[in-house]
C-alpha cells in the first residue's frame, strides 16, 4: 500500500526482422539499457520489456500518473533511440514505422505509439494481467472484454462474488468522432453491445467496478490510419488488467482466448483473421504475416514493482485454441480476396486499393 502507482504499457513497431515478423532482439536490449538508466535515475519504479511479433512493447511502473510527459517522452525517446541504433543501421522493415510525428509534443497519443495506462492505489495483493496484440487493431479486444466483465458465462464471479454482482461500466470511445460514451451492465449490456459490435468504431477503453468506482482494465485505442489518413500498418493494440479480490480471475480473464475469435488486420492490415494466444516464444507472425497473435504476460504489482512474469499463454491448455484458431485461419483463406476475408471498403479506403479505385473510376457508366 501506500503512494498510487501508475502502470504504463506503451508500444511500437520501429522495426524488425524479415518483413512484419518479429523485433530484433537488438532492439530489445538498447530498450532495457535506455529504461534501466531511467530507473537508476528513480523516474520510473521498475520495467519490462518484450514483443508481440514486429512491435516493441515497454511496460513501466512509477508515480508520475497517467499522460506523464515524463514518462512518455521517456518511450518516445526509447523507440527513437531504438530506430537509429539498431533499426535503421540493420535496415530492418519498416523502421521507425509508428513514429508519425518528427518530434515528442508531450503526450505520444495520437503521435502514432499505442499506450494502455491506470493509476491505482495497490491493493493487499495486486495481480495484473498484460495483453499485447500484433496485426490487429483496438477494436480486437471488445469482445474479451466484455466476456471478462459482463458475461456470467465466462465469469462465474459475476454470479458468485457480491462485489461483483452490481457488474461494471465501460467506457467506449467513438474513435472517428472523438468522443466517449460510458454504460453499465448488466443494466444496459444491449447497448453497449449494440455499438461495440462495430469494431472499426467503437472501442472499450476502459472499465470501472460499479460498487465503488475501482479501475478494472485499460485499453489502448489509437487507430494509426485515423491519424495519418493512409495505411501505415495495424494498431496492434495493448490491454491491462486487473484480477482477484472484487475482480476477475486470472482464470477468468483468459477464459476468452480459449475460443479465438475473428478480428481485423492480419495481411496488409485489410483482412480478417483468428486471434490466436501464443507464448512470448511463439510471438512472431509468419502465415500470411500472422494468424493475428496475443501474448498474455501475468506479474504481481508490489509496491510498484513488477513480479514476473507469468507467460500465460504458454500452458498447453491453449493448444487447443491455436489448432482451433489455424482451422480458422485455414477455412477464411480458402475466400482469398473476397469478402469475408477482405476488410470492408470503408476500412480499405485507407490502403492502396484506392489507387485502383481512382484508376477505374471513368470506366464506370451507369446502367
């Protein structure tokens, strides 16, 4: 107990290995020197670093709060530092791909790095689980998310646990309009189901316990087409969650990915695609660049230090899921460029097809 701690997960893809495969681990190392010096100096309490196929993630815990422009001028930086000494030297692909802006502003919302971050008041235990997505976009974890905190189907706690019985409220975001809406279950879970069932545009990005307000997830949202008006590649998003005590059981928070689930992105970011759960050493996107893939990573938060981590995903009671997700795979691709397998026009506008579009546009005659 004590302080609040803050708990950042930031994300980018600078770079990697063989095409949208796997980060370097150079990459790796010069991000945990660049965040060991920033603990030694006492502006961050403690780090993890790892990847979910092509994209850098930095997990850190410290005091500064949410939106710290300490804090995420120090991961702006990290991936910078990155970029020019390992990325771009190695000629890695696509390095420094979600750097849109030139220079740090503050704040790397909407500068094209994805961020997940909640500030809370330690409990006696403190179990999180850390979600990182690679070739997929926010919109990936609406259905999770709403399994873990308002389908009693899933979690038994909904039924069982008195502090959960009241249920939760979830913050979604209209991400082409900018604006946020928030509703509660189970008194309004058709609402909030009728708008998050549109992936592309409404996004859960956060969820408090109805009792007494307690922050229970945290989501990133940042769609980078949005931002730069052209395809520069998928949002590959992060998710952080807290468990136990009042809250969803580990157990019952990676109920979920046993069943895997369409999400958008995969090839090109223009298709739909399983997202299937790996282990960290699994995390690398190879068929079609993919199946889409999760890395779900267990720690225990005491006094602002990370114990761990778990690799969840690792167990073996998830290999059922990953056949189950290559099925998938293997079933939408027979489809190959027509739809279902293929995004919708309104998500392909931003990708190359509409340079083809403009090209035919004058042989078009009406009927």
């Amino acid at each position: 107990m004590g302080d609040k701690v803050t708990i950042s997960l930031i994300k980018a893809d600078v770079g990697s290995l063989a095409g949208h495969h796997v980060v370097h681990p150079k990459q790796i190392e010069v991000a945990k020197k660049k965040l060991q010096k920033a603990k030694e100096d006492g502006l961050i309490i403690d780090y993890y670093v790892f990847n979910a196929g092509d994209d850098l993630e930095l997990l850190m815990t410290h005091r500064k709060g949410e939106s710290s422009p300490e804090i995420h001028g120090l991961a702006w930086d990290t991936f910078k530092e990155v970029t020019e000494k390992v990325s771009k030297p190695l000629k890695l692909y696509a390095a420094g791909q979600d750097l849109l802006a030139e220079a740090f502003s503050g704040n790397v919302r909407g500068m094209g790095p994805g961020v997940a971050e909640m500030e809370i008041e330690e409990r006696g235990s403190e179990p999180i689980v850390v979600f990182a997505a690679d070739k997929t976009e926010p919109g990936a974890w609406n259905l999770i998310l709403y399994k873990i905190f308002a389908d009693p189907w899933n979690t038994a706690g909904l039924v069982l646990d008195p502090r959960m019985a009241e249920g939760f409220t979830f913050r979604v975001m209209d991400v082409q309009e900018g604006k946020y809406i928030d509703l509660t279950t189970p008194a309004e879970s058709y609402e909030l189901l009728a708008l998050i069932g549109t992936v592309g545009r409404y996004v859960i990005e956060r969820i408090w316990r109805n009792t007494d307000k307690l922050l229970a997830a945290v989501a990133s949202v940042t769609r980078l087409s949005l931002i730069a008006g052209r395809y520069v590649g998928k949002d590959d998003p992060v998710c952080i969650v807290r468990c136990q005590h009042g809250l969803p059981a580990v157990g019952e928070v990676l109920a979920p990915f046993f069943t895997p689930h369409f999400v958008a992105g995969w090839m090109r970011g223009s298709h739909n695609g399983p997202l299937m759960p790996v282990g960290l050493k699994d995390s690398r996107c190879s068929f079609f660049d993919g199946p889409p893939r999760v890395v779900g990573l267990g720690f225990q938060v005491a006094d602002g230090k990370l114990v761990g981590p778990a690799d969840l995903f690792e167990d073996v009671a998830f290999d059922h899921a990953r056949r189950t997700a290559l099925q998938m795979a293997e079933l939408i691709r027979r489809n190959g460029p027509i739809s279902p397998a293929i995004l919708g026009m309104e998500e392909l506008e931003y990708t190359g097809i509409v340079k083809t579009l403009e090209k035919l546009k004058d042989r078009f005659f009406k009927a």
